[in-house]
C-alpha cells in the first residue's frame, strides 16, 4: 500500500485484497472496516473520496482487512451487530446474532403480555432476553449461559440496552445472567432468587441452543467454523440434544398456561414438535421464517 493515500484508494485496496480471498461482499465489508476505522459513513466514499487517510487509520485498515482475509467475521471486527433494531456488542465469545433468530423473539412478543417473567436458556450475548425486556414494559428476565465469558458480553449488553431504555422512556430494564448447565443454574441460586423477591416460576422460556449436527459442522462457512464458538454450535451427534434436556425440566419452571419457544434448524420442525409433545406441551406450533423454512417451535405447559 503507498505511503499516502485518499480513502476511495484506501478502499479499493481493501476490496481488492478481500477479493483475492473470495470474501462475499467484498465490496461492502471493505466500506464498513473503513467506515469503522475512519468514524465516517457511506456518503464520504461518494462527497469526499479525496479526503486522505491518516498513517493511524491505514495501520488499523490494514490489520482489519488482514483478519477478515483469514474469514474472522466482519461483526468481530468491529465489536458491533444489530439484532430487532437495538446494537449489541459481539466477540469471539458469543454467536452472532441473526436475523433468523428474529422470527423467535417476534413470536414470543405476540403473546407477551406486561410483567411477565422470562427465562432464556443458552442466552450467549443476551440479544434474545434484552430485546423482549426492551420492547416490553414491566417484564423481567433471567438469561442463563455455561460460558462465563458470553455472560460477559451480555451483561455489558445489558447496561448500554438498558441505559438506552431509561434515556428514551425512564424505565429500568430488569435483567440478570447466571452461568450453568441449563437449569442446574437455577436451582444453584434459588435461594438467591427468592430472597430477591424473584421466583423460580416463567411464563415465558425461550432458547435458542446448539443445534447443528456434530457431523455437519466441518461443512459450515469458515467464518462460522473456524472463528464461532463450537460449544454454541454443537447440538451433539443428532443435534436434538439441548432440546431433550431442556424439555426434560422446562415443565418444573412454567407457570401453568406458560409457553415454551425455540429456534430449530431448518430440519428439525417435525422431531423437535414431536419431542415437545410427548414432554406434555399443548398447541405445540412450527413457526416458519421468511424463506418458508422450519424456524421455531412453540408451545403451551
């Protein structure tokens, strides 16, 4: 790269090199890495493509581009991806959100009523809890998680979606995060539950767990394979564990009435339905998502 350079010669480089490792959307992730190195939008590539970039923003565009050459992705290198309008910050640590993963909180939030109380299993960096507890009012939250490190993310997820909450209608957003194995965090901190007032008792659970076959998981894209966290992956060797085992305990944690909702791989609909019911769930329903695949999976306890 030449010593000085304009930021539309500063991008084209970066597309060229993300070119030359069959990046998808080059083009798009070589703007975004500029605009989060130079603090800039999409209309300085357009007014202002002369404007030269300092030797402080070529280093960290070079050292970006660099890491997403080697498919470590885009939402990583900037700390930052939007999930049902609201910004969260992501590392290494947790899954990227997905818009797919939106088609589960909308379904819970149509039959979310004020002042619930909502149980998410397998919460990673929180998107999923802090989003319904954002769009709600009065609801509060427990997200549960094994990996310390992704409850991390989600407790700071929790104070800026939070903060956001209060500066925009003065309301608090009620969150907590425990780390365990599924249920096992419960019971492990009742007694500090109770004594918060709180109860063990959901009307809502919500998860959405491992669930990719062990089997198909060398065959993900690189970004997913090699840079996501295999223990948010791995769904064993059928991919039906997590669900066994939460709907072994989900009954003992809903309130009468309370409904139980799960993403699924595009697959699963079918067994995890079927799983649901033999569990003891009623109106149990398989959500599609905007592509017509099998999505989500909810019922009633």
């Amino acid at each position: 790269m030449m010593e000085k350079l304009s930021y539309k010669q500063a991008y084209r480089w970066g597309v060229e090199r993300l070119r030359e490792a069959e990046i998808d959307e080059a083009e798009l992730d070589a703007r975004l890495l500029l605009e989060f190195v130079c603090g800039t939008d999409r209309n300085t590539l357009l007014a202002h493509a002369g404007r030269e970039v300092t030797s402080e923003e070529k280093e960290s565009y070079v050292n970006l581009i660099t890491a997403r050459k080697g498919h470590m992705p885009l939402q990583y290198l900037t700390g930052t991806q939007e999930f049902m309008g609201l910004n969260f910050y992501v590392n290494p640590d947790v899954l990227i959100p997905r818009q797919d993963t939106e088609i589960l909180v909308e379904e819970v939030m149509r039959r979310l009523h004020d002042g619930m109380r909502i149980l998410d299993m397998c919460t990673g960096s929180g998107c999923i809890l802090l989003s319904l507890l954002y769009y709600s009012n009065d609801c509060t939250g427990i997200g549960v998680d094994i990996s310390e490190a992704a409850l991390a993310a989600a407790r700071r997820n929790a104070e800026s979606i939070g903060a956001k909450k209060k500066a925009e209608e003065g309301k608090e957003l009620c969150a907590s995060f425990l780390r365990g194995d599924l249920f096992d965090a419960l019971e492990r901190n009742a007694e500090r539950i109770e004594k918060a007032d709180d109860s063990l008792q959901f009307e809502m659970i919500v998860s959405n767990p491992p669930y990719i076959r062990r089997d198909v998981i060398d065959t993900l894209m690189p970004e997913v394979r090699e840079h996501e966290p295999l223990i948010a992956l791995d769904g064993k060797e059928d991919g039906l564990f997590f669900y066994r085992e939460i709907l072994k305990r989900a009954g003992n944690y809903l309130t009468r009435g309370g409904g139980l909702f799960m993403e699924i791989g595009y697959d699963q609909g079918r067994e995890v339905k079927e799983l649901m019911e033999a569990a003891g769930f009623r109106e149990v329903e398989v959500i599609q998502d905007f592509a017509g695949l099998d999505r989500v999976v909810c019922g009633v306890w």
